[in-house]
C-alpha cells in the first residue's frame, strides 16, 4: 500500500532546477503516486521543456514569477545558486506562506532557505544519501536510501511522507556539522569510485587484461561492503598494515614508485588511515607503529 500524504488531493509541487538529482525523485513520487507536478523552471526554456518531457508530468515555466502557486517547492539547483534561487522565489513571490520549501544539497541545513521562512514559508533541508544519476531509477532501487532531513516540525511532518512512499530511509537531524557532514558522505561515495578507477589502472599497467581489472576491482569491492555491513570496519579490516608487515607495504611503494610515482602520496594518506584503524583495534605494538610511520610519512 502506497504510503501517500494523508487528507484531500494530491499536494501539487513545483521544480526549480529539475536536473538529475530532482528529476529522479521526482519520477519516483510520480510513480508512487504522492503529488502532482505543477510547474518546471530550468536555467533555459529548451532545459525546462526537456524536464516536462522526461517526467511526463507539469509544464515548463519562464520565470519564477511566472510558475502557479504550489503546496511543494523544490529547489533542486547546484549547491552554489541555492541561496540565489531562494532569494529570487522570496524576491518573486507573495503566495509562500505555509507552502514547505526543501533543497536537496548536503552542504547546506536551512540557513539558505531564510529569505524564504521570512515570507511564511516552511524550509527544510532533504540529502538523499546516494547517487542519483539513473534516468530509470525506481522505487525498489531506492528503498532503504538514507534521507538526512532537516527543518522544523510542522515542514518534517510534510515532508516525511514523501520520503517514506518511495522506501527512502527517515533521518530527521538538527543542527549539524554540514561542512563536515558532506565532507564525510562525499568521500565514502566519490572517493570510493575515484580510488577503484585507479585500482584499475595499477592493475592494467601490472598486466591484467582491462575487463579482467574492472572484474577484480568489482568484485573486491562487493565483498569489502559484505565484510563492513556483517562485521563493521574495525573488525573486517585486513591486510599487510593490519599484520605489520612493513616489508610489503615497502615493496607497494616501491613499485608504485617505478610505474605511478604521483601515485605514491595517495597511497601513503589510504594507508595511514589504514594504519589508524589498526592502532584504534590495537593490533600493532609500539615498534611496529613506529616502523610504519617512518615509512608512511616518506
């Protein structure tokens, strides 16, 4: 059973910057169903009618003056023109109160929604932890998404609804570190795929055929996530750092040395993390730390 608003028709919302990110959830709230689409505004008309095409749903708009009042505002733009798009709604706009206004990006909590909550509105923050760039993307695929969400009361009542009919994962926050909150879901994510696409690259370059590197590098990664989600990095964790074998890790350097020597840095940073771990599950004595911060600092 779709667990859809409760009360009276669909909420009718309303898309500013409907790019990947925006446009997946609001596919998958179409699909649920949970609101109707009003308006769309990109930065160009062409942008903004492509939108209303993918979406099968609302109609492209010219101007934030120009879209219909809404229950819904989604401002889905880039971290960066947040708090421009939110000045220009409040700037543009006498129809904002009680209407829930959100945003989608990480970096930011409510504070760049303020020129909005001053017209009546109610802001809220909503991160949907996980890549959304797949144009068909569907409700399965996205249930157990973490959803950080933030916003007062009366804005997560309203808001909790949608993420819950599309299987998203409820995680109301206040008042939060969000530099380092983003800093912290950036690199499990992004930084995850970068060092596996240089994982590959050592492995083509120490021979491996390219479908036979990207097979090894998925795989490793596949069973890594079942050894952190069964047992937790502390207790998973294995390898030449967590044994004290020095002398391996000094034969990795050396031969990043001979074919990616711009590599060695990146492998010395992974590795002290590593290291840390280890130090923090207490599998390393004094000697053997010391012999591995000499070799690890360069």
């Amino acid at each position: 059973m779709t667990n859809r608003p409760t009360g009276g028709p669909l909420p009718t919302l309303n898309v500013i910057g409907c790019g990947r990110a925006a446009g997946s959830l609001v596919r998958l709230w179409l699909q649920a169903p949970t609101l109707r689409v009003g308006a769309i505004l990109n930065r160009s008309r062409s942008s903004s009618q492509q939108a209303v095409r993918q979406l099968g749903a609302g109609a492209a708009a010219e101007s934030v003056g120009d879209m219909p009042a809404a229950d819904l505002w989604l401002i889905g733009s880039g971290d960066d023109q947040v708090l421009s798009v939110a000045r220009a709604l409040a700037a543009a706009r006498t129809d904002l109160d009680g209407a829930l206004v959100f945003h989608l990006a990480g970096r930011f909590g409510l504070e760049v929604l303020a020129p909005l909550a001053e017209q009546g509105a109610e802001p809220a923050a909503m991160h949907p932890v996980r890549s959304l760039t797949h144009a068909r993307l569907s409700i399965a695929d996205f249930k157990g998404t973490a959803c950080v969400a933030e916003g007062s009361p009366a804005a997560l009542d309203r808001l909790q609804p949608l993420v819950t009919a599309i299987g998203g994962l409820w995680l109301p926050v206040s008042d939060i570190d969000r530099g380092l909150y983003h800093a912290a879901v950036s690199i499990v994510s992004n930084v995850t795929k970068g060092v596996a696409w240089k994982a590959q690259n050592w492995l083509t370059r120490a021979g491996l055929p390219d479908a036979t590197a990207t097979a090894v590098t998925h795989q490793l990664l596949a069973t890594t996530l079942e050894d952190l989600f069964r047992s937790g990095a502390q207790q998973s964790i294995t390898g030449p750092v967590v044994r004290g074998d020095t002398r391996t890790v000094e034969a990795h350097l050396e031969a990043l040395r001979s074919s990616y020597p711009d590599d060695i840095d990146v492998y010395r940073i992974l590795a002290r993390t590593v290291l840390e771990l280890a130090q923090e599950r207490g599998d390393l004595d004094a000697a053997t730390l010391a012999r591995f911060d000499t070799l690890l600092k360069g």
